[in-house]
C-alpha cells in the first residue's frame, strides 16, 4: 500500500502545473515516474484495493520463506 501511496504522491509531482522543478532531471525520467505512477494506479485498483493485484497466492508462496 505504502509503496503506492508513495507513487501517487510521486504523480502528483510531476503532473504538467508543478512540472518546473522535474524538468532538470530531463524528460525520460519524467516519463519513467508517470509509467511508474500508472503502473501503481493499475496494481492498487485506483487505490481501492490495499493489495497490488500482482500479489497472488502463487506470488506469495514463491518468494516467502
């Protein structure tokens, strides 16, 4: 939840009226933080889910000890 907390504030950074300050680290970061932020948007459902959708039982089983 957190890290997609974190991706929509990030969004909001980089949306076009408070763009100015982004704008030093060059367009393809720019655009690499709004693929991000969308990215998150899609796992979190909008944020209305506090599990990402990529965070199956399969996913879980995998990678927890």
């Amino acid at each position: 939840m957190f890290k997609g907390i974190k991706a929509s504030a990030n969004w909001v950074s980089v949306e076009p009226v408070n763009k100015g300050w982004s704008e030093k680290f060059g367009q393809d970061d720019i655009d690499g933080m709004v693929r991000r932020a969308r990215a998150a948007f899609a796992s979190y459902d909008s944020f209305r889910n506090v599990v990402p959708k990529w965070y199956t039982d399969e996913y879980r089983a995998k990678y927890t000890v």
